[in-house]
C-alpha cells in the first residue's frame, strides 16, 4: 500500500521578509527571503514553468 504524504507551500509576508512554509508530511522547513530573494524565485519558478510547459508539449517518437 502506498502511503500519500501531503506536501503544502504556504506564504506570509513578515516586516521586511516574505516567510516561506513548506510542508511535506510531518516535516516542515521555514525560508525566509528578502524582497530581492522572493523576486528572484518568482523570475526562476516562471522561467522554470515555461521551460517545462514547452518540453511536455514536445512528443517523442
């Protein structure tokens, strides 16, 4: 039997600092980005997306 483990993002703006949650299962990690940090995750996360929408579309025979 497989067992499922939930993983979960969860995002929470502090004074000067964007608080990043992830949980996966009973574990949890805390990432904390300045501004600069969180803009440069969004700018990797979208090139990344992109990057992968275009590979799934590619078939191969």
């Amino acid at each position: 039997m497989v067992q499922q483990i939930e993983r979960k993002i969860e995002l929470e703006i502090e004074r000067n600092r964007i608080r990043m949650t992830v949980f996966h299962g009973e574990d949890e990690q805390v990432i904390k980005l300045n501004l600069e940090e969180a803009r440069e995750l969004v700018e990797d996360l979208d090139k990344i997306l992109e990057d992968y929408s275009q590979r799934k579309q590619i078939r191969i025979d």
